[in-house]
C-alpha cells in the first residue's frame, strides 16, 4: 500500500500497529560493516603467520633444544633416541671450570674488540671519503663490496692461500722485502692475528654502506655553514658529523658485535682454532665440544653456545636502554 505526497512520488505507506524499528531497514548493512571491519584483522593475521612460523620454526625452537641439551646429559644414544637424564648446571660448570673457557673467552673478547673497532674505523674514513662525491665513486664504492659479496667459505680459503708459509703470496713479498718466512696460520703467536686480519677484511664493506647512507642524510647545508665561519674539515667533522652519525653508529657496532661473535666458519677453515689453543674462539670451542671429536659432549657444546647468547642479548639489552636514555 502506497500513499501520494505533495512531491508527486509515492512511497510506502506506514503500516497501523508497526513500531519505528519494524519498519526500518534490515540490519544487512549492519552485519556487512562488522564484516568488513573484521576483514582487515584477518588480512594482518594471515600476513604475519607465516613470519611466526618461520620465527617459531627456524629461531625458538632451535634455542629450545639448545637450552634442553644445556641442561642434560646427552650422549649419542640419548641424542638419537631421547631418555637424557636431566643434569641442571652440571654442563655449565663443567665448561667454567675448564682451563681451555679462560682461553676461548679471552680470545673471542680479542677478535671481536679488535675486528670492530678497526671495521668502523675504516668503514668511516672510507664513508666519508666516498661522500665527497667525485667521479669514480660509485664505481670504486662498488668494488669494496665484493668481499661483503663473497661467500665466507670462498674468502677464508683465499686468505689460507695468502698466508700460506711456503707457497703464500704475503710471504713472497716479504721475501722481496728481505723479510724472513713468517708463519701465519701455525704459530700461535700470529694465527689469532691472521685471523682477525681476515675478519677486518671482510667487515669493512658492511660499515661502509650503513656510514654512508647515514651520512647521506646529515643535510649539506651544515657543511656549509660550517665553512662561512672558518670550520676545518676535522672540526667540520667533530662538530657535525661525528654527532649526527651517533644513531647510525650504534646500530652499526651492534650489528657487528653480533655478527663477530659468532664468527665460527672463517677461524675454521684457516686455523681450526689453533695451534692449540691459540685462535679458540667460543664459537670455534663449542663445535669442537658437540662435533669435533668421536665422543661429542653435547652438552657442554650447547652450554658454551648459551654463554655466547647471553653475551649478546647483554650487549643488546645496553643497546635498547642506552637509546632510550637519548629518546628520553
């Protein structure tokens, strides 16, 4: 039933006895908006499964067993078919009390402070050496990356090549020099040098590219401004860029602390950790632990990894409470 209003249209007619909310629309749009509000949250779960899944997979479950070998003794028995009777902190201490920790550790502390400092030192100077901007820039900026670009396995062995004592190339040339043989990778007063040599070698590029996007954005009109009052390039340098670079400085030496403390594969393939004990490193100790023998000890080889993480995440923790000092 229809009525006749003054605009000539006709519209439905009110039905006697029907409230307002009987004679409303159906609720359809209703339920279409809750739906269509529900949509996006499904969309992100469904992005963020399969990063969940990788992380839980390929990270939290691997530090799970870590810590399950830690803190049982496994044989390779156990290992295979399970039972481990659980030992607590005997594995930990077992590792402690071993002469060879106060060697690994010292060594580790050693590569990695040395391998750090000269990796930024370097990267920086190379940084801002390449942000002057002259022609064959890019070109040689692209050069420094191929030992970032290589694979460790392949940059290891070239440096074992290099330093050979009898047939490497850097003992030839001392040899020109009127130098005497030296032997790099098996003496233990130079195997932990050579090592870390290698290692500076191939950090440089990676401080490198994140310096220099760093200082891409410091603005040039610092610079610039810096000059009109009579600034040098070292104070232009204290003054401006040093300061504005602190973010992308932290974040850097984080990164390569990380990176460096787990450096297993490089000391392998060129010393073994050795002579002796002379290029031990935490990580080079604790495969030797778990794989390097016929009688693996699982569990001190998994505690060793476990100091190793917790010298991270220290490192980490004074990292994120040190950037909320400066947020603050």
């Amino acid at each position: 039933m229809t009525t006749a209003h003054a605009d000539g249209l006709r519209r439905p007619a009110a039905v006697p006895g029907a409230t307002r909310e009987e004679t409303s629309a159906p609720p359809a749009r209703g339920r279409r908006r809750r739906r269509g509000r529900r949509s996006p949250q499904w969309a992100a779960w469904a992005f963020l499964a399969p990063v969940a899944a990788y992380l839980g997979v390929f990270y939290a479950y691997p530090l799970y067993r870590n810590v399950d070998l830690s803190v049982r003794h496994y044989t390779v028995r156990s290992f295979v078919q399970g039972g481990a009777p659980f030992s607590g902190w005997d594995n930990f201490r077992q590792v402690i009390d071993d002469p060879a920790f106060g060697t690994a550790l010292r060594n580790t502390m050693v590569f990695t402070l040395v391998s750090i400092v000269f990796q930024y030192g370097l990267g920086l100077a190379l940084a801002v050496f390449f942000n002057r901007g002259f022609r064959l820039a890019p070109t040689l900026r692209a050069l420094f990356l191929i030992p970032w670009l290589l694979p460790l396995i392949v940059s290891a062995s070239t440096w074992s090549w290099m330093l050979n004592s009898e047939s490497g190339v850097v003992n030839y040339f001392l040899h020109l020099a009127g130098i005497g043989t030296v032997d790099w990778l098996t003496s233990p007063s130079w195997a932990l040098t050579s090592v870390i040599v290698a290692n500076i070698w191939i950090g440089i590029p990676f401080n490198l590219v994140i310096l220099y996007s760093g200082l891409q954005n410091i603005p040039a009109e610092l610079y610039e401004a810096a000059a009109l009052d009579g600034a040098n390039a070292w104070q232009q340098f204290r003054r401006i860029t040093f300061p504005l670079l602190r973010p992308v400085s932290a974040i850097t030496l984080l990164l390569g602390l990380i990176y460096t403390l787990k450096v297993f594969d490089l000391i392998w393939i060129m010393t073994r950790g050795g002579p002796g004990d002379s290029s031990s490193t935490l990580a080079t100790w604790s495969y030797r632990l778990g794989f390097g023998s016929l009688l693996p000890q699982f569990g001190p080889g998994a505690a060793v990894g476990n100091i190793l993480i917790l010298i991270a995440l220290a490192f980490g923790l004074l990292y994120i409470r040190v950037q909320r000092r400066q947020a603050a």
